[in-house]
C-alpha cells in the first residue's frame, strides 16, 4: 500500500472489535470474527481457539411524544472465547468427567485492559457486564457480555443526502485564526 491510497477504516463496531481483538490475542493466529450466529456440529467444528464477537438485543427511550433526532441506544454484545476442550485426567492417564480449567481472569483482564484503552469507530462507550463458562466436547467457550452505549442520530436525510455535523458556532475568533499583521477588535470584551 503506497501513500496515495487510503487505508480502510472499518465503522461497523463488531468487526471493528474483532479486528482489534486479533491485534490484543496473538495467539489466536488471527482468527477472530464478527457474526450474527453459529451452529457447530461435528462435521463443521471450527479450529480452536477462536475468538466471535455478536450482537444480542438493542434497546432505547427516545422521547415518545414529539420527533427526536438524537436519542441514547444500548446496544448488547458478546465476545465469545472458543478453547479446545480437555478433560481432566486421572492418575492412570484415563478421563474424567471435568474439562480442564481455563484462566478465565487472565483472558477478562486482559479483554478488559484493551477495551479501556481502545476507541471505538463510533465513540461507543463500553461497559462490562458478566461473564459466563460453557463446555461440551466441541469447545469451553468463556461468553463476555458488554453494553454498548451510543448517543443515535441520522447519518443521512430522508432525500439519502449525508448529513455533516454542523461545525460550533462561536462569536470570537479563536486566537491562532488571526493574522499576526491584523488587528482586530475583540468582540467577547
């Protein structure tokens, strides 16, 4: 890629999350992704570990009584660890019916460490808020969830014209706009 030609940015949250999570989680050979949801079988078993990130529900109070154009969403995600199951073995080498413990605090650190120091594509503020185990003799999946919290407004009008935000309008002209050989009477005094 040369100077001339910009880099893609990704805008959508999920993807963006996941691409930023393939960054923080080296080990994870890059497989991280964004989905909407997933079905494993036997014969469709992913390579482990594996890293998804997923919408779950959205919810919002705008204001019902008269026409908003800026209100608060909630979006909640998760972002799913998928390990290798191993079970525990006993002394003379054969299995038990418990899967192997996995470092749960390490990976929720770790994940919570980068998401403070990220920034979202969208401003989203991000809040943690559980964290959930699951094994079977596909994978151990530790489920995070977060909420994503975002202040909505139209990106376009209804004539599908790009709205831009309109820039702060301020009687004083800020000090490093002026000429150094003008001068200008100072309205704000």
């Amino acid at each position: 890629m040369d100077a001339t030609t910009p880099q893609y940015v990704e805008r959508r949250f999920l993807p963006a999350l996941a691409e930023a999570i393939k960054e923080w989680f080296p080990e994870l050979e890059g497989r991280a992704l964004a989905v909407s949801d997933m079905t494993i079988t036997k014969e469709n078993t992913p390579t482990l570990p594996l890293v998804l990130t997923a919408f779950v529900r959205s919810t919002a109070n705008p204001p019902l009584r008269n026409h908003y154009e800026q209100f608060p969403i909630d979006d909640v995600f998760i972002v799913e660890f998928w390990m290798k199951p191993v079970r525990q073995k006993r002394a003379d080498g054969s299995e038990t019916p418990f899967w192997t413990y996995y470092p749960y605090e390490y990976v929720r650190d770790k994940l919570l460490t980068h998401l403070v120091e990220w920034t979202p594509p969208n401003k989203e503020r991000i809040a943690y808020r559980a964290l959930n185990v699951m094994a079977d003799h596909f994978a151990v999946v530790l489920s995070f969830q977060f909420i994503a919290h975002f202040d909505w407004c139209p990106k376009t009008n209804r004539y599908g014209e790009i709205i831009h935000e309109a820039p702060a309008f301020n009687l004083c002209t800020p000090e490093g706009c002026v000429p150094p050989d003008c001068v200008e009477v100072d309205p704000c005094l």
